[in-house]
C-alpha cells in the first residue's frame, strides 16, 4: 500500500506546493492539499507535509496528531528540516526508511476558566512595556519575584524562539524541563532559571497582563497557571540530521572555528 | 535511643566546633569530632555535622554516606542551611521532625583510565587561558565545537557555584539535566546548553587540557567522558527552606522590589 500524506501549505506558497506534489505524487499518495489553518486535515494520512517556515509547522501541529515534516523556503528550521528545494532528498530519506520519528511534548496554560496549549512558550506581559512586579511560585508555594516587563516560560522547543532572543539557555528537545526568564528584569537579574517540567508554575501579579501562546495574544489576566500538557506533537527528521546540526546550520553555536575556515 | 552523629570541622572552625557540640550534646550523641579530610568518619552515625562553608561540604560529601547538615559562619549556603548561631533552630527542627532529606546527585569525569566524582562541576580548560577548539559529543555521535578558554560543566547543585559566574542558568536540584557552559568563548557563544543527565558528554580538544573537579586538579589530557554518578549525597535541611529561599537571601535572585521597600 501506497504511503498517504495531506500537504499544508503557508497561504504565499500555494504554488511551491503545487510543485512540490508534482514532484513527489508518483511515490506518496496526496489526499489533501489544504492552507494551514484554513480546513481539518485528514488525520488518516500517514502523515503531514508542511510548507513553510517554523511559524506555519507552529500553527499546524496544534490542529494535527499525525507526524509532521516541514518544508522551509531559506534556510532550514528547528522544526523544518527540508528547504523547498531538498524533495529529491526527502524522498531519498522516505525510501531509505531514514525518517525518524521525534515526540516534543507542549505546555498548557490555564487563565480565567480557558486553556491553551503552546509548543514554543508563554509569555505573561505587561501592557506598553511597563513594569510589574511578577510573583512565580511552584507547586503553589515557595517560588520567585520579579520586577521586570513579564516572564517567559519556554519549553525545550520554545528554548531556541524567543527564549534564544531574550539570553536564554538551549535546552536540547527530549530535556524534561522548563525554561522560566523575566523579560528586562531590574536589578541584574536575567539569567532563566530551569524547573522540572512535573513542577506547577503559577505566575500572579498586580497590573492586569496579557497573556501570548506562542506569540499570539489569548487574553488578559491578572495569574496564570503553567504545566506540562497531555498533548505532543510529532516531527519526522531524517536520522542524519539532528538538533545539534540544526543549531550549527542556523544560529551558528557550536559551530567552531573550523568550518569557517574551511570555507575560505 | 538518642540519635548519633559525627560533626566534622574545616581546620579554622575547631573553636566553633568545641561550642557547637557543647550546646547539642544533651540532645545528640556525638560519637566523633574531626577536622574536615583528616580522618575516616564513623558511619554508623544517624548524620554528619559539617561546620564551614559550602567547600567544607563539598569536600566532606565524597568520603560520607550518610546525610549531612551544613553549618556557616555569616550568611546561608547552598549547601548549609543553618549560620551557626542558629543551633537552638536546628535543634528545634530536629525535636520537631522537622529535618527533610534532599538528594542530591553527581557527576563522574573519567580520564586516561582514572575516574572522579563531582558535586558541583567539571572544568577542562586550556593552561594559562589560551585558547583552543574543544568538540563536545554527545553519546559519540553528533555535538558542537567551541573555540573557547575552556568548557565547564556542572550539575544542578553546581549551577549556583561557578556556573552562575560565568552566566549561567540556574536549574533547581532535582532537575534531571547537566548544563554545558564554553568559558570565555569567541564567536558571541556564551550561551549554555541543556542536556538531559542520561546522556554521555565526551569533550576533547587539541592541547593538552586540565581537568578540575569542583575547583581542584585531577590531571591533564586530551580527552574526557562526563557521565551521571552513581554516587549521591544527602542533605538534611528544614522543610521550610529549599533552594529558592537560598537563591534569594544569598545571591538576591528573585528577591523582587518588595523586600527591599520593606527594609527602607
């Protein structure tokens, strides 16, 4: 039996999908080709081709439970590991049975009765800027304050989003841990502080703060409640192709001295 | 049956030690009094009494098998919950069960066929801060290269230690993850990196490099293989006092604003 995947594509690559299917419709049966977000995905395919850059995979998984491999225009991306040109290799790979199966697990954050699920992280801020003073307690008891912008909680995949632009740590995927951060904090203190992910956070401050899953606003609210979700989403990575090479490639750590000279 | 236990003294702290024991000797029965590495001691004891900082502790932790409570002249330690005046405290959370166990574990770095145990990290750097390129594997396979001084690598219990003077992050203890740190790195690459503790860390670089474990020579080599323990230690401390309570009144980490109005 013919192997099955639905293609999801970013609404400005319509046509790198059309290509794309063409290119490989002769070895996958294609039983959907669908904008993201714009329909529900066939949950029978075996998988799920996503077109587009990290945002677009961040989007997709959260409506997906079937594995997912992610094509990026550029440069490759953490969670896309084909460049749109890269077909022919990815193919290769699906035949060779070099696709391996990488489980990422999410968090959930709870405010005012709703829940939202977030692959990357959370981040709890104050409106324009201003400061507040952030209480982060842990299993309802002892815990932290902050005098700072907000707080970002950051999952082992959200480590190197936002989490890298605010001077966080990298926290490799299958880490079972969360990343906490003040975002600008007075009085030196911004270093991130890393928590099992078992732990409750339960964040509470004076000022009414807005809440962002991912980078999309959710609400407004003056507590929130931080822990690991029930739910994970799913990526096929070639097995050659690693976390490690894709900080290399991309952010260049790690990279050495080596390879740059090897380029000249 | 009254409870035992051995109280062992860094070498300046004898008369501290003298005055400590006179004061708890109704309550505990003190079958041993001995300055820090001078001899075996008796581990028979319900626990051990350490008098000094935290590099008392953490040099006594290795030769001892059963739980420890730190005592420090000035302010707390990480690895000492009680100042020494405060023995009316401990003796009162004793009575009063009051006295929780906390594991810690460590890491053992092995070189050239010799292997040593860690509470707190692993340097291996270059002679004299040159500097040189180190390859970081994980598992054998895959890693990172830094062109750098150095690379440090510390478990939980060390992140408060040297790690947080190199910039860090800081993971509570029970966190099952080791932090990778290059020292005085070129290329903007002072991040660290998160790896879970089960993982295999193998460094090796060019120039001969020297090892230190917690702070002190083991040796100088080309190479070295960092693993989880399986040794641990474990302290006592009041169930009111876990590592936040530290973090704040010793390093002024998430202290807030509000501490600091109250004492003006």
């Amino acid at each position: 039996m013919k192997i099955s995947a639905a293609v999801v594509f970013r609404s400005d690559k319509a046509k790198e999908a059309k290509e794309l299917v063409e290119k490989i419709n002769e070895h996958i049966e294609i039983r959907q080709i669908c904008e993201a977000r714009s329909e529900k995905v066939d949950e029978k395919c075996d998988f799920a081709i996503i077109i587009g850059g990290d945002g677009t995979v961040l989007k997709a998984v959260k409506n997906l439970n079937i594995p997912i491999v992610g094509f990026k225009a550029g440069r490759i991306g953490f969670l896309a590991y084909y460049k749109l040109e890269e077909v022919d290799r990815f193919l290769r790979d699906l035949q060779e049975g070099r696709l391996v199966e990488e489980k990422r697990w999410m968090v959930k954050v709870q405010l005012d009765g709703a829940q939202f699920h977030g692959v990357n992280d959370i981040v709890f801020h104050t409106p324009s800027r201003q400061m507040s003073e952030f209480d982060v307690l842990f299993d309802g008891c002892s815990g932290l304050s902050f005098f700072a912008d907000g707080i970002l909680v950051s999952t082992p995949t959200g480590s190197t989003a936002y989490n890298l632009s605010l001077g966080g740590a990298i926290v490799i995927p299958n880490s079972d841990v969360i990343q906490i951060l003040p975002i600008a904090p007075y009085y030196l203190q911004n270093r991130s502080i890393i928590v099992p992910s078992h732990r409750k956070t339960f964040i509470r401050t004076l000022r009414e703060c807005e809440v962002l899953v991912d980078g999309l606003s959710v609400g407004s609210t003056l507590q929130i409640e931080i822990t690991k979700s029930e739910r994970y989403f799913t990526l096929l990575r070639p097995d050659y192709y690693d976390f490690f090479t894709v900080l290399k490639e991309k952010v260049g750590y790690g990279r050495g001295v080596h390879n740059e000279m090897d380029n000249r």
